[in-house]
C-alpha cells in the first residue's frame, strides 16, 4: 500500500528476464531465509541465535569486499575478528563446546541474508526501483515461504490464523519489523 501498485506493475513489465529471475532468486532465499531462522529456533536458544545472527552484517561486509571490491580496513579487521570471537566464545561456552542442529541452521540463514544482500547490492538495486524490489521479495518469499510452512509442520500451524489476538500481534510485527526495517534496509542499499 506504500507504493504506487500501478507503477510497480508497469516497472516489472519493462525488466529484462535476467532481472525477473535475480527478483525470483531474491524472494525465494528471503523465504528460505525466514523458514532457517524459524526451524534454527527449535533446536536452540533465542540467545544463541541473535548471537550467530550477527555473523550476517560481518559475512556481508566480508562479501562486499570480495564481490564489490570495497576494501576493508585494519579498524573494521578488529572489529570484526572482536565479533566473531565474541559470539563464538558465548555460544560454545553455552553449548559445552558444541554445535547443535539449531545453532547451524542460523548459521545458514546469514549466508542466505549475505547472498540476498549481494544479490540486492549488485544486481537489483541497478536495474530495479525500490518498490519494485520490495514487492516482488515480499510476493514470493510469501508464497514461498507458505509453501515451506505448510510443508514443514501442516495445515494445523495455522489453526488461530482467525484469532483476533493473532491478527493483532501480527500486524505491530509486520509494520514495525518487516516493513520498517525493510525499508530501511533498502533505503541504506
């Protein structure tokens, strides 16, 4: 509702193929994404999850060097070994040692948030408006991730969706998490 729906259809109607796809590929990982995130936090603590979940932003600054040649300096090295040492220490002093299956699939989900942040950096962001790039992730990774959840645990997940309560915690989520961070997000891109 954000965005003009008409122009949106208009912009997808003059992309190329390569780009349909590249918004295709974008949606599905988001949902992927989400659904590694969701399973993760079945088999771990929440702690542990934000926790691994900061491994994205130093995946994607490490990503970015790479495959958009931003260089990296000594200050940003420290930082980021600081991270990663600190998160490692914390979830395996917590896990005795060892990975469980939940701390690897959050694993998992920042290499998906570096590939969707890459994709939308490099190739999305030149060719696509925003509104373009955030409907078309959110129409898929919808659908997608749908598709995964009922999949995954059934249609008896969905057993409250008409609950008055639901609705109500779902939209504060949903417009406050999703929609505002997101635009943030493309907006910082």
């Amino acid at each position: 509702l954000f965005f003009d729906f008409k122009t949106i259809i208009r912009d997808l109607k003059n992309l190329e193929n390569k780009i349909l796809l590249g918004l295709f590929i974008n949606g599905c990982l988001a949902s992927l994404l989400s659904a590694l995130i969701f399973l993760g936090l079945q088999y771990t603590s929440v702690t542990n999850a934000v926790l691994l979940g900061r491994f994205g932003p130093v995946l994607y600054a490490v990503g970015g060097s790479v495959v958009l040649g931003k260089k990296v300096t000594k200050f940003e090295i420290a930082g980021f070994s600081l991270i990663i040492i600190g998160i490692a220490v914390i979830t395996l002093k917590q896990n005795n040692f060892q990975l469980k299956q939940g701390d690897i699939l959050i694993l998992l989900s920042t290499l998906v948030y570096t590939s969707t942040a890459l994709i939308g950096r490099t190739v999305l962001a030149k060719k696509c408006s925003l509104p373009v790039v955030v409907f078309t992730r959110n129409f898929v990774s919808a659908i997608v991730f749908f598709i995964i959840a009922i999949s995954l645990f059934g249609f008896a997940h969905f057993a409250d969706i008409f609950s008055g309560s639901l609705w109500i915690v779902m939209s504060v989520y949903g417009l406050i998490v999703v929609v505002f961070a997101q635009l943030l997000w493309y907006s910082a891109l």
